[in-house]
C-alpha cells in the first residue's frame, strides 16, 4: 500500500533528544521506509489507519545474537556436564571423521524457521548465531546465501556472515578437554566469509548487511582474528565473538595464552569499537575496564545464562564503566521480553532491587544494540528513523500505569501482535505472509529429532539416546 500509513495505541514508547519518551494514547506516522511523526495528533492526511487500541507501539528490538537454529543447548537444561552430552566432540569422533549432521535444504529450512520466530517475538534487527557442534566444521556460504533470501523474503533486518574457526574443542572419556587447531582450514573460512560479506553487504535494500562471526575465542588463533579485525574495519562491518563464558573456556585462552579472553584480544590489537562480545560472565573487571576503553559492546544474554547457573556480575556495575549494553537471546524461545525480565531479575539478585530500573533493560534492547551497530536510525520511533516497530498487545494482562514496566511485568514474546520493518508490515495479527507456522514446526520438530537421534556419534562413550538425555520421570509402561 502506497502513502502514508498512521497507528494509533493506548501506549507509544517515542524517542526525542537521546531519550525514549512514552505518549498516552499516541500515534506514529510511517512514510516509506521511516517514521515521519510521533506524538499526540497528527493533522496530515494518511491513507491508512489501523488503531491497535490497548497496545504498547515500540521501536523493533536488537537482537544482537539471534539465535537462528534448532537450539541444542535446551537439551543441557537438565543434562551434564556438557562434555558427556554431545556438546564437547569426543577424540572417536575426531579420529572416525565429524559430517554434517543437517543436509543443506535442512541448513536453508532452520534459518528460514528461526528468521520467522525472530519477527514473531517483535525482534526487528538480527545478528544470526548457531551452534557449530553438530557442524563438520563452521558454517558455509551456501547456506548464509540462503539465509540472505529468507531475510529478504521474511522482510526481517539482518547482518550475515558464515562462522569460521582455526580449532574446537574435543575431549577424552573423562573428560579433559583440550584445544586442537587446523589454521589453514579456519584463514579459508575467513577468506570466503569475506568475499560473503562484499557481495551481501547493502543488499535487500539495505536491509541486509555483512558481519563477521569468528566462533568461540578459545576456538581461535590470534591470526584468525587480527585479520577478522582488519577486514572488518576496512568495511565498517561489526564482529561478533562469544568470550568469557565458561570456566573451560577461561582455562583454555589461559593454557593458550597466559591470559584471560579480553585480556589476548587486546594483546593482539583485535579488540576494537566494533567488536560485540556475549556474554562476559566470566569477565574480571580488569576485563570490562578494557572492553570500555576499546568502546567494544558487552553483549548480554540472561536467559541462557540463568538457565546454567549464571549471570553478568554486573549490569549495573558494567554500565557504571561506560560500557554500551546490547542483548541477545542466543537461545530458544527467542523471547527478547522474557530475556529482558530475566535480566531485571538476575540484576536484582546480583546487586538490589535499586540496582536497575525497567527502562535500563529495554534501552539495552533497543538504544544498546543500535549503538553497538552504529545506527543512529535504529532502535527508536523518531522522524527519520527507520520504520521497525513492535505492536504488543497488553489486553490480557494486568496493566501497570508505565508500559515498560508492565511489559517487565505482565507480557511475553506471544503478545506481540504486529511488526513492521523498514515500513513494511512483516506480521499482522501474529501471521506471517508466507510461513504456515503448523507446518513448519512439524518439519522442525522432526528435523530436531533427527539430529538427537544422531548424538550417540558425538558424546563420550557413545552412550544410547536415553542415557544422555536423563526424562524427568521414569516413563510409565501400561
């Protein structure tokens, strides 16, 4: 539809002089590809009006590690240590040869299934993570070429690029785990991830951008990522790298480096205002002093890290160094809401109920990880900003008098009733043009019990199926 389109709700989250502001029963005016007005009235004419009535209007959340598969780590919610659950490859699979545990039209099929999950949870701007334990190696151009067409299709804001390595992680039958490297193999993942990046960079019009994803830093030679740092300044191009997450992890960098993560990224001359690190829950704070120095963003994900035990030591604490915050939920549902409550409460338990405030967390989902992209069009309702915006719906729940903090409260992801990106409509009333969301869980869930099937050939041992993944209850015979 041509002209302008006007929404209207009980509740708009604005944005004026570097600050969200809310608007009681207010309207955003999109024009094209942008908001052209936010406020109270809008006298000009439209040519559509759509009243979402008791509804919050927000800007799209910044998913800044966006899951974008079949989550395996749900599947260690109740079962460990990881290494003798298929999440560390033992030397027998080494030694026999890792494969591909998902064909390429199944590689193409989870991207596409998660890209829809995302916009179903009003996530607006993606940065796509994936687990490479099921991988033979890291990810491929192929099927990041699909994920580009999927995100073109979907309408969904994304920054792509494959995930390389110069080594993983593999461990005996019990259970030390060591580092082993192949750096010819990881250079050439780089050097086709960056012929990836120039030719996706600014396409869809310019709703898909290029990024790098050199995966977990232990998994990673100081080349690997020097040159990712080179290549990525001389294109503008975000990096995305996990550090500082496990204790395994912190012991590897220090038998490889004599140093902690942040600490070897910085030796190296790699850490750079463009780099976005998740998750920083093993982080000293020598570690965040240097992440605020570089202007690097600290990329935090409560959700899954609660789910494990663990939490950033602190938000409030890390913000305190001038430190940018953006989010990512890394993990299944992709429920930005949800993660946003879960970090209000890790926050709180961390450091006090004074600590943090509902909007601190929502700047994060939003202001934190347009900064981290430098995108000042990103991240807010404002003239000229980008259209991507989130409807949800606060009809079924308990309103507090602040929208934020009922959304903290009272809602979740499944309450996101529109989204727009770019000024066009992505969702309406919770479909999808072009996704029939039955089916496609079907084929997920099939897919995902395929590839659990397919566990016994990667976990220590070798143990069946049931005994890797533990039921709750012993399960009930007639």
């Amino acid at each position: 539809m041509t002209g302008r389109t006007l929404l209207t709700a009980q509740w708009v989250v604005g944005h004026r002089q570097g600050r969200h502001v809310v608007h009681e029963n207010g309207v955003v005016v999109i024009e094209g590809s942008e908001v052209l007005f936010v406020g109270a009235a809008f006298e000009g004419e439209v040519a559509r009006r759509i009243d979402y009535c008791a509804a919050v209007i927000s800007p799209g959340f910044i998913d800044l590690d966006a899951l974008s598969d079949l989550d395996t780590t749900i599947l260690g919610y109740d079962n460990g240590p990881a290494w003798k659950k298929g999440r560390v490859w033992p030397e027998s699979y080494i030694a026999r040869g890792p494969y591909e545990m998902y064909d390429a039209a199944e590689l193409a099929f989870q991207k596409r299934h998660a890209f829809a999950q995302l916009i179903r949870n009003g996530i607006t701007t993606a940065l796509p993570i994936a687990s490479l334990f099921y991988r033979e190696w890291g990810e491929t151009v192929a099927e990041f070429e699909a994920a580009a067409l999927a995100a073109d299709d979907l309408g969904l804001r994304v920054y792509l690029g494959p995930a390389y390595r110069t080594g993983g992680q593999v461990t005996d039958d019990a259970g030390n785990i060591r580092a082993v490297f192949d750096e010819a193999r990881g250079l050439a993942g780089l050097d086709e991830a960056a012929k990836f990046a120039r030719a996706v960079d600014g396409t869809a019009g310019g709703r898909i951008r290029a990024m790098f994803a050199p995966d977990r830093i232990e998994t990673c030679t100081g080349t690997l990522l020097q040159r990712t740092a080179d290549l990525a300044g001389e294109m503008g191009a975000p990096v995305r790298q996990h550090c500082s997450q496990s204790p395994v992890e912190v012991r590897l960098v220090r038998e490889q480096h004599g140093c902690a993560p942040i600490e070897w990224l910085d030796r190296i001359g790699a850490l750079r205002d463009n780099w976005l690190l998740p998750h920083g829950t093993q982080a000293t704070d020598a570690e965040f002093d240097l992440i605020a120095g570089a202007g690097a963003t600290l990329v935090h994900c409560p959700l899954v890290a609660a789910r494990h035990g663990g939490m950033l030591k602190s938000f409030p604490k890390v913000r305190a160094r001038g430190i940018n915050i953006g989010l990512g939920t890394d993990t299944h549902p992709a429920d930005m809401i949800l993660n946003m409550q879960i970090g209000m409460m890790t926050a709180r338990l961390c450091d006090g109920m004074d600590a943090i405030r509902s909007e601190d967390m929502f700047d994060a989902a939003t202001l934190g990880g347009a900064e981290a992209l430098n995108r000042a069009d990103l991240g807010r309702l404002a003239p000229g900003a980008k259209a991507d915006i989130a409807v949800i719906d606060v009809s079924r729940t308990l309103q507090t008098p602040d929208p934020v903090q009922t959304l903290m409260t009272g809602t979740s992801g499944r309450d996101v009733r529109d989204v727009w990106i770019d000024g066009r409509q992505v969702m309406a009333d919770g479909l999808i043009p072009g996704v029939d969301a039955e089916a496609d869980a079907v084929r997920a869930q099939a897919q995902f019990d395929g590839l659990i099937a397919k566990y016994p050939d990667r976990t220590a041992g070798h143990p069946p199926v049931r005994e890797i993944f533990t039921p709750s209850y012993e399960r009930a015979t007639p």
